[in-house]
C-alpha cells in the first residue's frame, strides 16, 4: 500500500496536477504524518534524480505541487 500511495502522488505531481493534503489522507486512509512521510521521500527522489523540480504548498489548504526550481 506505501509504495502505491506514494507512486499515486508521484504521478500526480509529475502531471502537473495538485495533492490537496486532507482529502489525500481521508480518501486513502493515512495519517498527516504519514502523508508528510512521504512526501518526503518523493522530494528527496526529485533532488537526487530530477534536480529542477520541487515541491511547493499552497498554504493554508494544504495543496501540494511540483515546479520547476528556477
């Protein structure tokens, strides 16, 4: 289940779409914490192999989103 929630928010960045936080984690049944976990890993998966793109939040809703680093 990690690994498929984690490639499911991959894929939805690399799309260009956005990852609203408390939806995510309700539909998928995981915790905040959880959530951030993860999105840890694919930030730190976009530092070592995609060097130009980060991940930004909208603040306060909680929507995630990859960019270019300029």
């Amino acid at each position: 289940m990690k690994n498929e929630l984690i490639l499911l928010l991959y894929d939805t960045l690399i799309c260009g779409k956005t990852v609203e936080r408390k939806s995510f984690c309700s539909e998928n049944k995981i915790s905040e914490r959880t959530f951030y976990r993860y999105m840890r890993e694919i930030s730190l998966f976009f530092i070592k192999h995609k060097h130009n793109t980060v991940i930004d939040v909208r603040e306060p809703d909680g929507e995630y989103y990859a960019k270019e680093n300029v």
